[in-house]
C-alpha cells in the first residue's frame, strides 16, 4: 500500500477510535466500492455498509435532483440501537459511519465534517485507484 493510501486508511481508523459513539467508519466510491475500512471492521460489514451507503447516497441524490433542492449534503438513518449517516466527500465518493445508540449526533455530524474537509482533498482518483486495488479480494 502507498503511503498515501496509508494515511488516508489511518484517518479514516483514527477517526473511530476518537469520536465518541462512533463504532465503524467506511469510505465508498460513487459505483459502491469500498475504498476504506476503518480497523477491526469486518470485511464482509465493510463490503455490505458501502453499497448500502452507495444506494443511499444514489436515492438521495436522485430524490434531491427529482425536486430541485440541489446536492445532498449529508443523510442520517436513526434505528432503534444506532445511526448511520452518509455524507458526501468528493466525485461522488462517500463516508459512512455507523454509530452507537447514545452517540452525540451532532457531535458526530461537526466531526465528520471536519473529515471530509480536511482529508477530502485527498481523495484523487490516483489514490482512488490505489485503494480499490487493496481492498479488492
């Protein structure tokens, strides 16, 4: 793995372990494909979340086009015993976070942003590529 695939990996763990209630964490492409994983997930989770993430992010898109209220910023799915949201980064790309039941959301919510912000920049489609081929079985 590249360093940069490295780094971006370990942003993507760093920010689990760091932000409380948050429990998992994946970055996805626009076509549904995991990109990265945050530690001790899965990888069969972190497959199944990306394109549950991926298909969210489409439906919102195309409802948030279908009515003209521009692009989709961010979706937050409550259940019972946690949250996920799904928040766009670049090209279509997304992160999703699986949270626990007592997580701060809009904690959770500033702390992504930040995220996307500062290592969205990142995501070229060179280290794109990089980290399909890695997560790629």
């Amino acid at each position: 793995m590249s360093e940069s695939a490295e780094n971006f990996t370990w942003l993507i763990s760093n920010f689990v372990s760091e932000v409380s209630g948050v429990e998992h964490a994946v970055v996805v492409s626009s076509d549904g494909l995991l990109l990265a994983a945050s530690r001790d997930f899965p990888d069969e989770y972190a497959e199944q979340l990306a394109a549950i993430a991926s298909g969210l992010q489409s439906l919102a898109d195309g409802t948030a086009r279908m009515f003209g209220k521009g692009d989709t910023d961010q979706l937050i799915l409550r259940m019972q015993h946690g949250h996920l949201f799904v928040m766009s980064i670049s090209d279509g790309s997304s992160l999703a976070v699986l949270t626990s039941g007592d997580a701060d959301m809009k904690i959770v919510a500033y702390k992504m942003t930040l995220l996307v912000e500062s290592a969205g920049h990142a995501l070229t489609p060179q280290l794109r590529n990089q980290l399909r081929e890695v997560m790629a079985p």
